[in-house]
C-alpha cells in the first residue's frame, strides 16, 4: 500500500500564492465588467482596430496603465521605424535649400489638409510646441490701450502668457469665469462681454477642451466674437489628440498645436495655423530666419515701411517671418507620418471610442462609497460624457470626508505602473473654479505670502501657501484617455479606486510640494 505524504510548498511559493488566485480573479472580473461594457455599448466593437494595433505597435503598453494622455500622446513602433527607414535612406539639407524646401511645403500643406484648413484662409507656421506658438501670438499682436484681451479662467497658463504682453502695452484684460460644479463657461457673463463694440484691436483668447476638467467649450463662440470684431485664438493642444478639428467649418483666427500631444513623436514641433487676413495686423517684433526675401538693409530702420514697420513682408511669405531659423527639417517628416497614423485609425473612431470609455469609467467612479455611505470620488467637471473629453480630474476621499492627500495617490500608483496626473495642471483659473477658493481667501494668502518674505526675508513654502488660502489638497488626480485607451486600463485604475474604500491613509514621509 501506498504512503500519504503530506507535502508543504516552499515559503517564496506559498507567499505568491494568494497573490496568483487574486490576479486570477481580477482577470475574471476583468473579462465579465468588459462583456457588459461591450453589451451595454455595442458601437465599441468598431474601434477594435486600436486593440489590435495597441498590442503589436505598442508593446510597453503591456505591463503598463497610461492615463496620461493630455500630458503626451504615445508614439507607435511603426512610426518610427517609418521615420528611421527615412533618415536612413534620404539626405535631408537644411530648410533653406530648395532641395528641402519642396518637402516642407509639401508637409506644411499635409497639416492644413488634416484639419480641413484652407490654404487660401491658413498660414501653417511650425514651432517648437503650443507655448511657442501663443509666443509668437502675443509678442506681435497688436495690443493698445483701447483694446482688450479677453481670458477664461479655464485657460492653461501658457495662454494666460498672453496677459503680460498685454500689460506691456496698457491693454485692459477681462476674465470670464466657469461655473463649478460643471466647470462651463459663464455664458451670460461672456455674451454680454464680446457684444461691446469697438474699433481697436481685441483678443479673445479659450480652449476647445480644458485641460484640467476636459470641459469641452463650445465652438460657437468663435463667429459670435468674430462677429462683434474679435480675433479668436483657440487653444486646441487638448482637443486635437482625440477629437476632430475641422477648419472649414469653424474658422479661428489663430490655432496653437503641439504635436507630441496627438502622437507621440517627435517631442519638439508644435505649429501656428493662422488666418492670413489675421497675420496681416501683426507685427513681429524681430525676424530671426534666413529665408526672408523682402528684408533689405535699407530697411531696417523702418523709414520706408509701411506703418514704421520693419518687419512688413510679403502676405505668400509670412511663414518665413515667424519661423525662429531653420525649422526641425531631420523631425518633421515624423509629424506627416504621425498624421498618416491618425488618419488610418480616424479621428471619429478616437473620439467614439474614448468617449464610450470615459463614461464607463466616470460612471464606476461615482458609484463607489464608504461603509457608511460617503462617496470615494469627487469628479470634477461634468458627471457624464455631454461636452467632455476623456480628461477626468477627480479627488479621493476618505471614510470621514477628509480629502486624500495627492501625493499619497502618486505613491501608491508609482510601484504598479499606473501613469497618471497629479496637482493643478498649469491651470490654476480651473482649479480655483473647482475648489470654490474665493478671491477673498486668494488675497489673504498672497497678503500673508508677501508679509512673510518682508519680515523673514524668506518666501513662504508652497504647502505654507496652502494652507493660508485654506486648502485641504494641492490640487486633484487627473487621468486622461486616448488613442491606445483600452478597457483594461479602466478597469484596472477603478480597481485602483477600490483601494481606498473604508481606507485612512498615512501621510507620513511625503516630499514637500514644489509649486502648483
């Protein structure tokens, strides 16, 4: 007869064990909340080419959950081995050369056709980024006394850069405010703003969707400042990635782009797409490119300018003129192949996707409460998908109410490869809006910031700052969703979210906040 022999695993295995039956479990989790997603929203299945596309062209993405998509877009390995394969086979010269210059133009003309954008209307400029190209706006539009520069709170800091070039020039500057708890625009307080008359110069400068809340403001205010004769910069770096700007049906003056933010790669070029009737009221304060055929020394000084402007050029070259030097001739073939990446997944099949997924995951989020009752969750912005984008910045709160501390949040998400947001997201107007933060308190603690540096001789710390305007959090969590956005890595973050129910976290060891 046989023995039974009772055998015991060794410790290393023992301890991984529980850990392999909870993986196995999320997996079933997994795979039933994604049959009723699919159930619930049967149109997901005409996007599940990016499935595919994600798991041979974007394997980092396996071990991986980025929710971070308004910071940067990823890049695909077929984009840059189409790039590689390029600078290996091709000679690029510089921009100058008409080599090259024929390429350019033939990219420059790519991007117009992208965002519908005519080349009878639009100037392509190619910049650095979308601050860059808001530089560019603000050191040469024509601010004056009598005009006015027009802001949203909700606005990312690079276009409130705007105001000190108005300052500069003794430019009134007005600020609509949104509305929490949506986070919209203040549509009374707006219309009755840009339905002034004026002869001056005035700008009127929004996002198509913030970058804090993913509020997506509407478009029609465009042509309705327009047509009370302001020009219209719209700030699109966070609307673009996911969504289709279509330039002949909407028709702003100036466009600001980052390219990263759509596709990944390259990192560098961003442009301007301008209305060349709105190019001709700017005068550029200085012309550092090579290219420009119109500049003479006698010139220079202004005196046979038109409007003592040395700067005037021919309309078919204004390119020349606001192009800092030779553009990234090596990167820009990149941005052509990156906009071919786009336009064979479409524009539409990003959005309904992200949308789709975004709400999904809003929906879960709000759902989640505390043993006794109290949610888990504050969502900031709209509660659902009706003007938003797959932009979500939320708050985590404990069992007694108390706001969860951010940097507790990035702890626990760091060691699971979990990518995600953390703070005000160089957005404070939005983040004012959103934590109801008064200009009462804003003043006590500027009042007190100031009183510290004068009698200690020493600035007060951010945290310090904090607490004087009566802060319970720096700022909030945000995730965003994108082009490779799957339903895994909503579930995964949701789960991630079920890690603070009924849960008071320690708030020991954590590093000082630099700055918002």
């Amino acid at each position: 007869m046989g023995s039974c022999i009772s055998r015991q695993l060794p410790e290393d295995q023992e301890r991984r064990r529980p850990r392999l039956l909870t993986k196995w479990k999320q997996r079933r989790a997994l795979k039933k909340a994604e049959r009723h997603f699919r159930r619930a929203s049967p149109t997901f299945e005409e996007t599940k080419e990016i499935d595919t596309m994600r798991a041979t062209e974007y394997t980092p993405l396996k071990d991986h959950v980025y929710l971070d998509y308004t910071g940067a877009g990823l890049y695909g390995e077929k984009q840059l081995r189409t790039h590689f394969d390029l600078l290996r086979s091709s000679i690029y010269s510089d921009s100058s050369s008409t080599s090259n210059a024929a390429a350019i133009q033939r990219i420059r003309e790519h991007v117009l056709s992208f965002f519908r954008a005519s080349p009878d209307e639009y100037e392509l400029i190619f910049t650095a980024n979308a601050s860059h190209a808001l530089k560019l706006v603000g050191e040469s539009y024509p601010f004056t006394p009598q005009g006015e520069l027009l802001l949203l709170w909700d606005n990312h800091n690079s276009v409130q850069g705007l105001r000190e070039f108005a300052r500069g020039k003794g430019t009134p500057i007005t600020h609509v405010p949104v509305m929490p708890p949506n986070l919209n625009i203040d549509e009374a307080f707006l219309k009755k703003t840009i339905c002034t008359s004026s002869d001056s110069h005035r700008l009127f400068a929004y996002p198509a969707q913030s970058n804090f809340s993913g509020v997506q403001h509407s478009l029609k205010w465009i042509e309705e400042a327009q047509a009370h004769g302001w020009d219209v910069v719209l700030d699109a770096a966070s609307f673009v990635p996911a969504n289709r700007l279509d330039l002949s049906q909407w028709h702003p003056d100036f466009v600001p782009i980052s390219f990263y933010k759509m596709f990944g790669y390259p990192s560098g070029i961003g442009c301007l797409i301008a209305r060349k009737q709105t190019l001709a009221k700017l005068q550029r304060p200085w012309v550092s490119s090579g290219k420009v055929p119109t500049m003479t020394m006698n010139l220079l000084d202004g005196s046979d300018s038109p409007n003592g402007n040395q700067n005037q050029i021919a309309p078919q070259k204004w390119h020349e003129v606001f192009e800092d030097g030779s553009v990234d001739f090596f990167g820009l073939p990149a941005v052509e192949i990156g906009l071919n990446h786009l336009s064979s997944i479409g524009m539409e099949t990003i959005s309904s996707r992200v949308k789709l997924l975004a709400g999904w995951l809003i929906d879960r989020l709000l759902e989640l409460r505390h043993s006794n009752g109290k949610r888990v969750v504050i969502v900031y912005g709209p509660q659902n998908t009706i003007n938003r984008g797959g932009t979500i910045t939320l708050n985590f709160f404990d069992p007694t109410g108390r706001v969860i501390d951010e940097r507790v949040v990035d702890k626990r998400a760091l060691p699971i490869n979990l990518s995600l947001r953390t703070g005000c997201f160089c957005n404070p107007g939005a983040s004012e809006a959103a934590f109801y933060l008064t200009e009462e308190a804003l003043l006590n603690a500027f009042n007190q910031e100031a009183a510290a540096k004068e009698q200690e001789g020493n600035p007060k710390t951010f945290d310090e700052f904090l607490l004087d305007m009566g802060m319970k959090t720096g700022g909030g969590i945000r995730i965003s969703l994108g082009l490779m956005t799957n339903f895994a890595d909503c579930f995964r973050f949701l789960q991630f979210a079920h890690g603070f129910i009924d849960n008071i976290p320690t708030e020991m060891d954590l590093k000082p906040r630099p700055h918002c």
